[in-house]
C-alpha cells in the first residue's frame, strides 16, 4: 500500500512538471490550480469585505477597462498559442477587477483572476497604458502559476511525505501554505514572489500589453517612475522582491523586441 500511495506521489509531480507560457522555463506546480482559485475566491471575498473599495468611478471603471481588455485579448490568444494547450485553464478564470482605497502604490492577481489595484498606485501609472503595464504583470504572475510554483516549493521543503495531504483541496496543509505563499498574515498587500518570479512576470507582461493594444515601450517609464520612488528609503511594494532598478530596465530592454512582434495598436 505504501509503495502504491508513493508511486502515486511520484507520478502525480512527474505530470505536474510543466512549461511556463511565452518564456518556455520548465517548472513544477502540484497544486491543482482549480483548488488554488477555489481558495482564492474565498480569500478575495474576505478581503474585499475588510477594505473599501473606491468610490471614484473615473479610478474604478479605467482598472475594469484594463483588466477586461488585457483578459480578454490573452483568453482569445491562448486559443491557438501552442495548440491551445494553456488554454482551458485560461478559459476557466472568473476574472474579477477592483480598486480599493489604500495609499501604497500596489497591486496583485491571484490564481483564477481574481485582481485587486491599489488607489496609490494610479498617481504613478498616470494613463491607461502604465496602468495596463502593471495589470499585465500581475495577470502575468498568475497565468504563469508563480503562486503554486511557491507552494510547491514549500511543499519539497516539508517532503514528498506531505504531498498528497498538502494537495488535498482545503486542507490545513494546504490552507497554511497558501496563506505563507500569498501573504495573509500582512493583509494581502504583498504577494510573496521571487526575483525570478518577477522577472519572468515582467516579460510576459509586456507580451499581455501588446496582445491588449498596448504599447509595451510605456513599461519602462513606468518602472523609471517606479524607482525614483525608491530613491527615498520607502521601497514600494511592486518593488520589494525585485533586482536592481537598471537591471529591470535592460531587461525589458532586452526582451522589448519579442513583445513587440506580438503588438498590434488599437484602432
């Protein structure tokens, strides 16, 4: 019985190891990602109950135009993209765009869409466009599954022992990673990625801006914007778990050729 449930483990984690989208990095996410937005939706209705929601619809309805554009344009995308072989998950998310009122320049998507922005953040984006830079890297993080790549992370820590408990939908186990992965303990105002994380997330963004109409060169004013803010001892939160403020910059520089071939204005 026991080799039974360990062959079971093996083979479980063998097929979980998958591609990110657009980047091609190979990763290992166990967690089934229908149990990661079930627990996602449940957190996101706590929060939204604890913090007000803007009451300017001038904010509010430019984040839903956003997020709806962006959320739109990668759904149809994923449609053919490899075959469409990303595209039943994509499909599956119940997209969800609010604006709470809250003076930190942050914003965050969890697993199934589920996207919340900071009022602070859009003295910063300035337009529609640095907004959409933002949109697009959050969005990013999820459709890339950086959230479950972290749990399972934690989940190899704790050892191979623990994988089919953790795995369980809404076990503690699992409700405990969760909760370390996405922050709650602070609030949810800081997702707990890593640096590769974010450098992957900031990629795929550029090539969600451009899928969406957007220019993806608008990117790097929005982290210059982004880095004088830092220039004053308080790190913003979007930049917190970042390398270097030049760094970012070459990077989007380096990657900005590839986004491009994926952009098509807006008429």
């Amino acid at each position: 019985m026991k080799k039974y449930i360990l062959f079971i483990a093996i083979a479980a984690i063998a097929f979980s190891c998958s591609r990110v989208p657009i980047t091609h990095r190979k990763q290992s996410a166990w967690e089934s990602e229908a149990s990661l937005a079930k627990m996602s939706d449940s957190v996101y209705r706590d929060f939204l109950s604890k913090n007000k929601l803007t009451t300017n619809k001038t904010q509010s309805d430019l984040v839903k135009k956003v997020g709806t554009n962006i959320s739109t344009a990668i759904t149809e995308f994923f449609k053919t993209y490899e075959n469409g072989k990303y595209y039943t998950a994509i499909s599956k998310y119940q997209w969800e765009f609010n604006t709470v009122e809250d003076p930190s320049a942050n914003a965050w998507c969890m697993p199934g869409g589920k996207v919340c922005v900071y009022t602070g953040l859009l003295p910063i984006t300035l337009d529609e466009s640095g907004l959409a830079v933002v949109m697009g890297h959050e969005i990013a993080h999820a459709v890339a599954k950086h959230g479950n790549e972290r749990m399972t992370q934690q989940m190899k820590a704790q050892g191979l022992g623990t994988v089919l408990s953790v795995s369980m939908s809404g076990s503690p186990a699992a409700n405990q990673i969760f909760s370390s992965v996405y922050g709650l303990a602070g609030g949810l105002t800081l997702l707990s990625y890593s640096r590769k994380h974010e450098t992957e997330a900031d990629k795929i963004g550029l090539v969600f801006m451009a899928l969406s109409g957007y220019d993806p060169n608008n990117a790097i004013g929005f982290w210059e914007r982004m880095s004088k803010l830092s220039g004053g001892g308080q790190v913003p939160q979007l930049l917190s778990t970042h390398p270097s403020d030049e760094k970012r910059i070459a990077d989007l520089k380096d990657w900005m050729p590839e986004a491009m071939k994926y952009y098509k204005p807006k008429s």
